[in-house]
C-alpha cells in the first residue's frame, strides 16, 4: 500500500487509533491526553510519515500501544520547548489543542514517526504497589526471602521496589523513609501483611536503559501522562534512587534469558519470583507460549523448601481490564488478586 493508499484510508475507515485510544485514556482518568490524542486524529493530514505508519501498523495497534507512542512524542517535543504553543499547551497555559498539535505535527512529523517506531518503556512505578501485595499474599503459605527475576525491566525501576514506601489500603509496608511514597487508592479489603525480604533482584530487557542517562530519563517522563504531575515526581525520585542504588538489568531476550536462570541451581530455604508488568502485550505469541512452558516446566520442579512464584499484572483477554495474578509452587493454584489501573493509580484487591 502506497502513502497515499494509506492516507485514503485514514479518511474512510471511521474512528481511527488515536480517537480510539482518546476514550481508553478518558476513562484512565487523563482528559488532557484524551484531548492530545483526538487533536491529534483530527491534524492527522499536516503529518503523512505519522498517518501513514499508523494506517500500515503490521500488527494489533492497541496491544503495541501506539496512541502511547505518540502521545509520548509530543510530550517530548514539548518539554524540550521548540515549539512554544506546544509547550504552553502542555503547560496549562491555553487550551487550543488543534492549533499547536497541528503545528507540531507538520514540523516534526520524521521525529514523531521515528519515535512511534520504539516500543515504549514506561517503567511505571506505581505497578510496585501490585507486585509487592501479591508477594505479601504469597507470603502468608509459607515465609521466605525472595529472589526477583523481571521481564522486560526497562530501567529497572521496578527491581528496587523493596526501598520504595506503600499505603496499601491503610497498611503500610516497605522503607517508611524512602522518597519513593507508593499508595495508590485502594478498594477491597488491604493485603495480608508480611516483611519485605528482598535477596535479590535481577531483569532483563532488549534495551535496558540507563537512569544516570540524561536521555533516558527525558523519555520514561514523556510517557508520564501530562496531567499527572504526581506520577511525574514519583519517576523522578525512583530514578535519583536508581543511580544510588543501579538495579541489574541484563541486555537479551526474555525467552532465553528467563530459560537460563530457571536452569540455575535454587537455594533451600529462598523463593523464586519471576515478575512482569505490562509486558507480554510486547511480545509475538510463539514467545509468550515459550515464557509461559519455561514457568511451567520450573513450577513442575519445584519443592517446599526451593518454590516459585509467578506474578503478573497484564491484561485480560480482550483487554478489557489488568488483572494482578499469581501462581505458588509446588501445590499453589491460580490465583486472580485484584484489578488494577494500567499505572496502578488504584487496585481493586479480590483475593
């Protein structure tokens, strides 16, 4: 399909990517990024590179977030302040969204596009909140110090959740002194307490970045949603603590790199975690089913003394809501904890 094909079809298949998306971000609670993104719909024809590559996108939209992704690329456009409509907008300072989107869009349509061309990696902070009460529920079928491995850890924000501080529903946990204040708004009944016992934590990412990394830190906060300065300032001390404390993140892919340490012998008396957030939407089935038997087939070697937990927070099928799961080995079943905000802004606790 040629560029104009694809123009053409921008302007005759109803509702495109980016209106769609603008009701999913109405809905999160961002009606700034809702107003982005359907400015953005409708300044579509000043940007052909950026509609054309939406129109052609090889794969499921949505799941490769790639409203996200432009909504990422303004952001960055305007906290840099080259173009001052767009930073004013960004601002707080007017609200005329189509004039200095539009504008943006026709003088930076190469950089918008080469941007959307990268998968996101957002390291959302306040997903820790999710992760640390399921590791707090697995605690109470047996006590024991954690070993951590993440998929897709991105900078590795979320490696250090044991240094960060939480309000879970009225119960707190984690260091109480940390700058890192964690507490989304809770409903359901608060998790079970436990101490954190954290042993150690390690990741793996394509391309992990760097939070000492000037760069790196200006693209995790263009996808803070703009609207959202909590979000923003909580990134920004997780990222002094990072460099302070760096996590380890490996260079590789997840299928092979989760297979080897799996392989790795487990010390007695130490629970290992394999954790994600956000992350399997990123990946092509056959290496989804190929993270998945890796878990399984660890889980079917698992005993008492040397168990595995899995924890998840992804969507549902369909992608109608995150859903926080686990599953304990040797004799655990699956378990559904709670629902959770995409950012974890709130958690609904089932379990």
């Amino acid at each position: 399909m040629n560029m104009i094909a694809r123009l053409e079809r921008l302007d005759t298949a109803g509702p495109g990517e980016l209106a769609r998306q603008a009701l999913v971000a109405r809905q999160l609670g961002s009606p700034f990024v809702s107003a982005v993104l359907e400015a953005g719909e409708r300044q579509l024809p000043r940007a052909p590179r950026t509609a054309a590559l939406i129109a052609s996108w090889p794969d499921d939209p949505s799941s490769a977030a790639l409203a996200m992704r432009f909504n990422a690329a303004l952001h960055a456009l305007a906290r840099r302040g080259v173009h001052p409509a767009l930073t004013a907008l960004y601002r707080g300072a007017h609200a005329n969204f189509d004039e200095a989107i539009g504008a943006a869009m026709a003088a930076e349509d190469e950089f918008i596009a080469g941007w959307m061309h990268h998968t996101p990696q957002t390291n959302e902070v306040g997903r820790a909140a999710a992760i640390v009460a399921a590791l707090m529920a697995a605690s109470q079928e047996a006590s024991m110090p954690f070993e951590l491995l993440e998929l897709g850890s991105s900078c590795g924000l979320n490696l250090n959740l044991g240094r960060y501080a939480y309000d879970l529903g009225g119960l707190s946990a984690g260091d109480a002194g940390s700058p890192v204040q964690v507490a989304p708004l809770w409903r359901g009944a608060a998790p079970p307490f436990a101490p954190l016992d954290i042993l150690s934590a390690r990741g793996v990412d394509l391309n992990p970045l760097d939070a000492g990394d000037v760069q790196t830190r200006e693209r995790l906060l263009a996808y803070v949603w703009a609207d959202q300065p909590r979000r923003a300032a909580r990134l920004e001390n997780a990222l002094a603590l990072a460099r302070l404390h760096p996590p380890q993140v490996d260079r590789g892919n997840a299928v092979g790199w989760l297979a080897r340490r799996l392989a790795e012998p487990q010390r007695e008396g130490r629970c290992r975690v394999v954790f994600h957030s956000m992350f399997l939407q990123y990946l092509r089935a056959d290496e989804r089913d190929s993270i998945v038997e890796s878990i399984a087939g660890a889980g079917a070697r698992a005993t008492a003394q040397r168990p595995l937990l899995w924890v998840s927070l992804e969507w549902s099928a369909g992608r109608r809501e995150v859903q926080l799961r686990s599953r304990r080995w040797p004799d655990g079943e699956p378990r559904l904890l709670a629902t959770c905000h995409a950012y974890g802004n709130w958690i609904d606790w089932r379990d």
